[in-house]
C-alpha cells in the first residue's frame, strides 16, 4: 500500500528542485498506469512529539517550530522551511511510522510517498532538503513498541544518507547500508568505505560509493556480491528502504547512469530478499524520471504483477541483460575488494 497525503504539497517553494511537482508527478503517473486500481491509499497519521524526540533533540525540534512560526526561509544554502513546513514534516514522520506499522501487521509492503524527505537530517540540524530523519523516528517508534534487535535500513539514493548514518553509527541493532555517488565527487561529502560504524557499532555501517558513470550492470553485480550475505547474517527482522531515484541517467544532480529497470530489479530483489518492508521515499529531481522510476520500482515490488507487458521486465529477464562481470568497472571491482577487506572481520563476504 502507499501511504500519501496531498497536505506534502503544502511544504513548497516552486523555485527549489525539492518541490510539490515531485510526489504530484509520482501519484499521476501511478494512477495514469493504473496501478492504484490495485494499490490502496492511505492518508499518513501525524507524528507526535514525542515520536519526534526519541531521535531528535528539543533544541532542534524548537528550532524548527519557531523558525516556521516566523514565517520560514532558508535553513542553509539548500534547505527550505514555509511557515507550513513543521506540520509537513510532522506528516512526512508519521507517513514513516504508518508505514512501518502495517508492514508489522502483516502488509506485504507500505511506501511512505512523503516529503520533505528525510535521510540526510541528523539528530541535531536539518540539511540536504531534509528537516527531520523519518525513517530514524519509524525505527524508534518500532524499537520502543515492539521488542525487536535487528533492523536494516537500505538507501539507494544517489547521496549517502549522512543523517542515519550518524544517528545509528554505533549502533549494533540498526544497520546501515547505502549505496550511492562516490562522496568525493557529490553532496554530502561523506560516505566512504572506511566509515564502518564505530564501538559497539563497528560493521554495521557499510557503504558502497560507486563512481560517476556507474549503470544497471555494476548496481546489480555489486548488490547481489553483498546483499545476500548481509541478509543471511544480520538476519533483519525489519527492512526499511530508503528509495532515492536520483541516480537515474536523467537526474540532474546525479553522475550515475541508472534506469527504470534497476529501480524495478530492486524492488523485486529486495522483496525476494526479506518478503516485507517499509520503504520511505528520499530523492528524485527529474519529473518524468521520477515518476517513471516509482512506478517500476512499485511494479517490482508486486513481483511485475501490475504491468506485465514487455516494458515491464521481471528480474531474472533484467539479470539476464545486465548482469555480466564483464560489464562491471574496474572502479566497482576495487570498490567490492575494498568493501570486503573492511568487512570480513564482521561479514562473510
Ligand atoms: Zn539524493
């Protein structure tokens, strides 16, 4: 199920990339596909404060409030607030949470389609378009509700979620794993290999910086070197997905080379993966990309249920075409040697 509320529209400002056009051009292209005549629509519930607090400190949450009760403006160079903003994000947060509890009543699936997005917001300062970490505050919320050890967040935005990061660094319960642009060459700078996590934390940070230019081919090669692994030996009870589309060939803040059918792969793969989840969206900035991307990435969820025409490709006809060692870069060859010689004290990869 999808979980939306046309009140994301009231966090906007038109001349910003991060805008209302975003989750519009997502929902029309979802419901021109038909694919909600077989996806249910919930509204999100409001997160409370008290949601809030279990990651974000009450300076930051004051902050926040009283810098949209004067009316809003810019946070930093790239993030916004409206006077509306703080409400949003209450519901962007809530989305998360909604999210997560019909995943733990027995939903297949529930994406949060909310903003402002969330993953590079820490516990202390909002950035990167994001003003509060929703899926830090789902996370919580199961971990105070329900008595589980062992989460999982996956993010394949373009950007390395810096914010989960930092909330979660040493943190053995709640694992990271981002695969994103190369930070050297993209915001927010951090997100290399040797970032591990550390004390009781060490291992459960592993990030995969793939470089500019990157496509389908090495995405997928490198993520079923690591991923089953990982799922075989953390044994998640939860997965949490962070869906960024921002690594699409066609995004403007990307050097990535991705396209609908890895957003379809994965979606699939990660349901054949762990058989459930909650998926919170982060970035996209392409309009049509976007929406496009959402759609396949839905369709993969379902197992290619929805639209079964020859565009739409099941995963093994998308292995088929891409997976090829001989199709991988050396870049993402190093990346793998790197990324185990870090990890095998932690993982048997
Ligand atoms: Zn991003």
């Amino acid at each position: 199920m999808i979980i939306y509320s046309s009140d994301y529209n009231l966090h906007q400002d038109p001349n910003h990339i991060e805008n209302k056009d975003r989750t519009n051009s997502i929902m029309e292209n979802l419901s021109n596909q038909k694919i909600l005549d077989s996806v249910p629509i919930l509204n999100p519930e409001k997160a409370t404060t008290e949601d809030l607090l279990r990651v974000h400190s009450p300076s930051q949450l004051n902050y926040i409030q009283d810098f949209c009760a004067q009316g809003g403006g810019y946070l930093d160079f790239d993030t916004y607030a409206t006077s509306q903003s703080y409400d949003v994000a209450l519901l962007a947060a809530g989305g998360a949470i909604t999210a997560v509890k019909k995943v733990e009543n027995g939903e297949k699936w529930a994406y949060s389609v909310g903003r402002p997005p969330g993953h590079h917001a820490n516990r202390e300062k909002s950035m990167g378009f994001c003003l509060f970490n929703n899926t830090a505050i789902a996370v919580e919320y199961l971990r105070e509700l329900y008595p589980k050890k062992r989460f999982l967040i996956f993010d394949f935005d373009v950007h390395y979620g810096n914010g989960d990061a930092d909330i979660y660094y040493q943190d053995p319960q709640v694992m990271y794993i981002s695969i994103h642009q190369d930070p050297h060459t993209i915001f927010p700078g951090k997100g290399f290999i040797e970032e591990i996590g550390s004390g009781k934390g060490e291992g459960y940070n592993l990030n995969i910086p793939m470089s500019p230019g990157s496509d389908n081919s090495d995405y997928i090669w490198i993520l079923k070197q690591i991923l089953p692994t990982i799922f075989d030996e953390f044994r998640p009870e939860f997965l949490l997905v962070e869906s960024g589309f921002d690594g699409h060939s066609d995004d403007p803040l990307s050097q990535i080379n991705l396209d609908e059918d890895f957003f379809s792969w994965i979606g699939e793969y990660l349901m054949d993966l762990q058989g459930s989840m909650a998926v919170m969206l982060q970035g996209g900035y392409n309009l049509t990309a976007l929406a496009q991307s959402n759609t396949s990435f839905i369709n993969g969820l379902m197992q290619q249920k929805l639209l079964a025409t020859e565009k739409y490709k099941d995963r093994n006809k998308i292995e088929e075409n891409y997976l090829n060692r001989d199709k991988v870069s050396k870049n993402t060859l190093l990346t793998l040697k790197k990324i185990k010689d870090n990890f095998s004290p932690f993982f048997g990869l």
